[in-house]
C-alpha cells in the first residue's frame, strides 16, 4: 500500500472575530484653531500633538488626519470630551495654539476607511477586550493594555524553581487584505524572582540595579522589577533610592507615610516599617514614586542561569502554544464593542504555504549554490521541498572549503593581544586550530607577527591597561595589520566600542575569553568547532573577504539600511549584483526624544546625496532604491528623502521614472506566530515554519519568517521561529510587496560570520546595528529642542485609565 505523502499549508496565529460584519465605526474630528506655519517642521510638530493629546490629554487614540481643511485630528467618537472642549499647545515660542473638539462625526466601515483610520478602529476594536481583562482581575494582572498574565504562575508549587513562571497573552486587532478582522495572539512567558530585592546581598542588588541603570543598554530595553501588591502586580523600573524608610518617606494629602498606606490599602501584605523606600518608574510613566523595598521582585530575561533550569520553558511545542492561547480565549466571553457582542472563532487562521525560496550563491571558481538540481521543481506543499533547502543551508561551510571565498582579499599580518591570565598551552592550542581554519577557508596561511598580554584584575573592568596597549599598538603597526583581542570575561561591556576606536584604523576582532578556551579545551566540542569556524570567517570578512555573494540581480538597484544607537547615525548602502558592493557610513546628528530618536533632515539629505551621488559617478545606474529602517520611519527623514530625490533627479544623477520606498523592519511587532500544519492521515499537527515563509497582511504589511527549522517539535532544542513585520512606510512610484520582501528575505543570507544559522534580519540593519555597537561610548547627552516622541499603543494606553494602585 502506497503512503500518501503529507499536505503541508501556513497558518497564523489570527482568530476571525465574529459579530463585527457590516458595523460602522464613527469618530470625531478634532481642528486646530489657528493656521499652523507650512515649514519643514509642521508634520514633526502635528505628530507630536498627536502624541499629547493621547497621552496626556484625552487619554484616547489620537491620530492625524487630512479629512477637511485645517490641521486636524481623530479620535473615537465614544470617547470623545464635550463638543467645544478645547487643548491649549503652547511647545511654540511666543505662540500658543488651541485644538478644538469638533461638532463634526463621520462614519465609515473597515472596508471605507483609509491610512490612520483603520489604524484608529484598531485601537477601539481592542479595548473592549483590554476592560474584560481588567474585570478578571482576580485571574489576570497587567503589564500594559495588551498584555495580560495569569494571577497564579504556571510553577505554583514547584520548590526547586528559584523564579516564578507567568503565561500571558499578548493580543492585537489586525484587519487583512480581505478586509476581515482578526484577533492576533500570541504567549508570552515573565520570569519573576522569588525573592525581593530586600532579600539579596547588598552585592547582588548592585548587580541587579546595574541592568536598570547602565547607559549602554537602551532606555527601553533595561531591566524591570515586579511591583507584587498580591492582586496588583505593576511592571516598574528602578530609578533611585530615597535614603529613607517607608515609615519616614510621606507623600499625597492628607500627608501620610508608605507604611501608613500599605497598612490601610494592603492589610494581608507584611511591610516592615523599617525597610528602604526605593523609587520606581511604572510602565511609561516619567514621574517616579517611593515604594517598599520588600514589594520589588526582578524580573529576569532568559539569560538568567535561574530561568534556564526552571521548569516551565519560554519556548513552547506549536500545538502547545496554540492550546494555551484557547485557554485564555475561553475567560473572553460576553465581549461588547458598544452594543455589538463580539466572539472569537477558535480557529486559527489556515492558508496555502507561500515561500520564498532561497538565492542562488556564488562562491571561489564560479561555483553556484543553488537550494534544488538544476531543471528539478518541487511543490512547496511537500516535505521534500523542506528537505532540500535545509540542505542547501547547512552546506555554506562544505562549499567555501571546496571552492573558496567569492571574493579573497590577502589576510594582513596578525597581532593577538590577550589577558594574561589564559595559560600558554591554551593560547597556543587556540593560535594553531585558528591558523588552520582560516587556511582551510581562504587557502592562506595567517601569520600572527606579535603576542602580547595585558593586565586584568578587579581595578582593570574599564580595560584600562588593554587601552594603553592598544595605543601602542596602533602607533607602532602597520594599518594594514589586524588584530585579533580576547576579551576579559569581566570587562564592563562599554570597552568593547572604546577599543575599536583606541585602536582605528588598525582592522580588529574581537573573541571573549570564555569562548577561547571552550575552543582550545574543546569541553564542548561541537560547540566549540562552531566557535572556530564562526571566529575564523569573522576574521577573514575584517579584512576584506567575500566568502560568497548572491548570485543573481536584486528586484531593485540599491538597498540601504538605517540604524541608530544612542544618537549615532549606522548607514549600510548595497548595490550591484545582488548587492555585493558594499558602503558603510556614520552620522551624529539626531533629534532625541523620550525613549526614541530621529535623524535631523541635513544629516540624513547629506549623506543620501552624497553617497547616491558617488555610486552613481562609479558607473552604476540607480533606478530604484529601498530603504530598511530599523524602527520607525519620522516626517524629518521623509522630508530629507523628498528633497534628495527632488534635487538628485534635476542633476540628472537619477532618471524620471526613478521609484523608491520605505519599509520599516520591526522585530517586536504584531503578535503573530507562523506555522506549518502538516495534514496527514486525515489529522492535522502544528510544526515550525521554513525560514522564508511569508503571510501578506495588506497592501502595505507582510510577515517573515526568517529563521526556524522545521520537523518534529524536540522539547530540549526547540526554538520557535522568528518573524518580522515588513510595513512599507513611503512610496514613489510602483512597487510590488512580495519583491520588497524576497529582497530583505535575499539579504539574511549573507550571513557570513555564522554560515550554519539563519539570521533574524536582513544584513542592510544588522550589520549597520553591530557596526554601531562596536563604536559605542556610554555619554549623557543634552536633550534637542525638537522632542520627538513616538506613538505607540502599548506605552500610550498605559495612562488611559488610572487606579489608584497605579500611583503607589
């Protein structure tokens, strides 16, 4: 009897919502009394009204609009102030501005609404689902408007666990193409320690304060703490301490201490009268208030030894995910948006696979890579599809031994600098297996012209003796020279950016203590021959090489990629075939905001001008251009975009016809997970997706799978694979989405430094984010005049509704 072979099909983590068809959704209209100035800076100022007004405000959705005529915006009728109400902006010099609530209501439905409109019927649709939560507040507790936790975590009981395990559901409305509304869902794990911060060594809370406070992690990726009030837990940040108890510390009137309220509001919760009072920041709020010591529990990432020997995983099996996303579903009953029940179809959303299939890639001696035999085409429906492509990844390495490098630059005299404390036999072990590798790679046999050590000890975490080595170094070597230093394990992570520049232009790599020694000492040995290729190919592409580029042309001339870091501007520009010339640049000049930065329009139109200019001088014709941008796209960047483009097409330097978009490249986004359903036998199972599947959202959004591997769940490894959200932002001219996307797709494969892994992201944003990280150095900088501040739903509805609790 013949098998029949297994049906393969995507589906998504979006759950049709019932109830909603034919509804119409009415706003209103907000106006701008007096005439706001056309110049370069009104959209930046309009958005940043916008931003006001939802946050302070309103304390409802806000979103620009062009409905009439006059600066406007939108906000839902429902949650409207009376009609004439209005907001005094004063953020002008000498200028004082007044937005008026309207008498002016329009209606629309999904498929009527456009731009910032289906945006805004977003937001409504997901409230009433945010105030059924927050009605289960005995089952559920919050970290911000659509994310919500179980009150019990899912380890209750298990003692050998040092933290506690929380499941939480993030959710989110997504209207697709079709114009159906779904609910998108997805699991989210927090690992809270069991112990407060009263209960470390004064030594392990320095420890832990650190991630709240270091300058080199950014402000909105720093640590959090759990304010645990039993049945109000709060997600709050670390912000100092008040040098007094919480019976000394008062607040509010009538005046009253911390020890006073937690007595009254908290009866079944024990404080002690004598502890700390510490300051915190809840969510996004930007005032700090004084709270017990002992009611602070860390919350841990899951690099925290604690959590990888918990017994509850971050990672869950497909099937596992989706059953636990139905147990949350079934505590959302008896939801209303107004006078409309509304109910989710538990059943996730189900399509035939699409997916890109991989580039062809050319290594030394004309070799091409290519994923399937020439002439060969399979179904994208069947299991072999997967299996050869999973071949063709795992076999980079194997090609560039037999081939050789695409494009191999000699590899310039080594000099190792190390601490002192790694043993000679390790060193010299680790110096020989590098050496061999590189030559297996290149065909070159590296020589390391000078070794040296440096002192390493409790004064030297800021690597001060590596520092004046280096500027040794620099002075006395060759430019030419590359210089490979190991890292002391306990270096502070800023030196890393400051030894790339102490030693500039000196080409260097860097490899951390720990990782050498596994490699020498082989206590790992798969592990550590990874290590060493990985180590070997990072050398090489410093100085120059190409182990393999795409074969073939991109569907556009000129990808560029844009990336900030603590006010540095990271520029990537890729073009040629396949995009294997490459630019890399940097710029300084950023408009700070609250937690998010854009770039001044002069420093971005400068240096698009200028390096358009010399790509194009070069010989290389520009027609099309895509823009990468990690994060958000701003109306100063816009404005910088238009006037090159404008200015470049009167030079001649770009033609008539020339097209260009925007896309911006989110990896925390929509909370949507792809899969792969498997049907076989007339039953139907969930596995991880094929790196380069893909699901269209709308004419303007897609999501990417771009790493994964797919086949039987393995509970020990398993990893769920990682998607991000493409959402072309601009446009001039025609484009189609799928091309945008198999282009940033294309580019994930020039993952040179690690052949055997696929990467998250395109190389135009992660290698413009490492090449800004190398550089960084911790400052304080001074606040631009021109605030921005961005919108975005999770932190703005954290000030919709106030409790009491929210304020300690």
């Amino acid at each position: 009897m013949n098998r029949i072979e297994p049906t393969l099909h995507i589906a998504a983590t979006l759950y049709p919502l019932l109830g909603l068809e034919k509804t119409r959704y009415r706003f209103r209209l907000l106006k701008v009394l007096e005439q706001v100035p056309q110049d370069n800076k009104k959209s930046i100022r309009i958005q940043r009204w916008a931003d006001r007004l939802w946050r302070e405000e309103l304390r409802c959705p806000v979103y620009p609009t062009t409905r009439f005529d006059g600066t406007g915006f939108l906000i839902p009728d429902g949650s409207s102030p009376l009609v004439g109400h209005t907001v005094e902006i004063t953020d002008v010099p000498d200028k004082v501005y007044h937005i008026e609530v309207t008498d002016k209501t329009f209606e629309v439905t999904i498929e009527e609404a456009v731009g910032s409109e289906r945006e805004l019927v977003c937001r409504m649709l997901e409230r009433p689902f945010t105030d059924k939560f927050l009605a289960l507040e005995d089952k559920f507790w919050r970290s911000n408007w659509k994310l919500f936790f179980c009150q019990v975590p899912e380890n209750e009981g298990v003692e050998r666990d040092i933290v506690n395990a929380y499941r939480g559901l993030k959710f989110g409305i997504v209207l697709l193409q079709d114009g159906g509304i779904h609910l998108a869902a997805d699991i989210r794990t927090r690992y809270v320690s069991k112990k407060s911060l009263q209960e470390y060594t004064e030594e392990e809370k320095q420890n832990i304060l650190h991630e709240h406070m270091d300058l080199s992690i950014r402000a909105d990726e720093r640590a959090y703490f759990l304010r645990d009030n039993n049945a109000v837990k709060i997600p709050c940040r670390y912000t100092g301490n008040t040098e007094k108890t919480i019976n000394e510390y008062t607040f509010d009137l009538p005046e009253k201490t911390i020890y006073e309220y937690y007595c009254s509001r908290y009866p079944n919760i024990t404080v002690h009268p004598k502890e700390a009072a510490i300051l915190v920041q809840d969510r996004a709020k930007e005032t700090s208030i004084a709270v017990p010591i002992s009611r602070l529990f860390p919350i841990f990432t899951t690099e925290y030894e604690g959590i990888r020997q918990c017994s509850i995983r971050s990672q869950m099996a497909p099937d596992e995910r989706v059953n636990t996303i139905s147990t949350f579903f079934n505590e959302l009953s008896d939801v209303k948006y107004e006078d409309i029940s509304v109910s989710i179809q538990q059943s996730y959303l189900k399509k035939e696979r699409s997916i890109f299939i991989p580039p062809r890639l050319e290594f030394g001696k004309g070799e091409i890579h290519k994923p399937f035999p020439k002439g060969s085409v399979h179904p994208k429906t069947n299991q072999l599809f997967d299996k050869l492509i999973m071949r063709w990844a795992s076999s980079k390495l194997t090609t560039l031994y037999r081939n050789g490098a695409y494009h191999n630059e000699p590899i310039p005299n080594l000099i190792l600098l190390y601490p002192h404390i790694i043993e000679r036999d390790t060193r010299e072990t680790f110096v020989g297996d590098l050496q061999h590798e590189i030559k297996q790679q290149t065909g070159q046999s590296p020589r390391i012209v000078l070794q040296r050590s440096y002192q390493v000890g409790r004064s030297e975490r800021r690597g001060s003796s590596l520092l004046r080595m280096l500027a040794e170094v620099r002075s006395t070597s060759n430019s030419k020279s590359l210089a490979i230093i190991v890292l002391w394990d306990k270096f502070l992570e800023t030196v890393h950016g400051e030894l790339k520049e102490a030693l500039s232009p000196v080409l260097s790599q860097c490899v951390t203590e720990k990782v050498v020694c596994n490699i020498a000492r082989k206590h790992n040995s798969q592990l550590a021959a990874s290590q060493l290729q990985n180590l070997a190919l990072a050398v090489s592409t410093e100085a120059g090489i190409q182990p393999w580029v795409i074969a073939d042309p991109l569907h556009h001339d000129l990808h560029i990629g844009i990336d900030l870091l603590f006010g540095k501007v990271g520029y990537h520009f890729l073009y040629g075939t396949g995009g294997r010339l490459i630019q890399q640049h940097f710029g300084n000049s950023t408009v700070r905001g609250r937690m998010h930065e854009a770039i001044k329009k002069p420093e971005l139109r400068k240096r698009l001008e200028e390096t358009i200019r010399s790509i194009v001088q070069y010989g290389h014709q520009i027609k099309s251009i895509i823009i990468h941008r990690d994060g958000r796209w701003w109306p100063s960047e816009r404005l910088a975009l238009q006037e090159t483009v404008a200015r470049l097409k009167k030079e001649g330097i770009l033609p008539e016809d020339f097209r260009c978009a925007v896309v911006e490249i989110r990896k925390s986004h929509l909370p949507v997970r792809l899969f792969t359903v498997v049907e076989e036998n007339s039953r139907e199972f969930l596995q991880n997706t094929l790196f380069g599947t893909y699901l269209i959202l709308d004419s303007q959004r897609i999501i990417l799978t771009t790493t994964g591997r797919p086949g039987t769940w393995d509970s020990s490894r398993g990893k769920t694979a990682s998607n991000l959200l493409l959402e072309v932002v601009e446009t001039s001219g025609n484009f189609n989405l799928q091309d945008i996307a198999e282009d940033a797709y294309y580019l994930t494969h020039l993952n040179w430094n690690a052949p055997n892994i696929e990467i998250a992201l395109p190389v135009t944003i992660r290698w413009t984010d490492q090449a800004l990280r190398e550089t960084f150095r911790p400052q304080i900088e001074e606040e631009d005049e021109e605030e921005l501040q961005e919108i975005e739903s999770d932190d703005l509805d954290d000030t919709i509704l106030n409790k009491e609790e929210a304020n300690l």
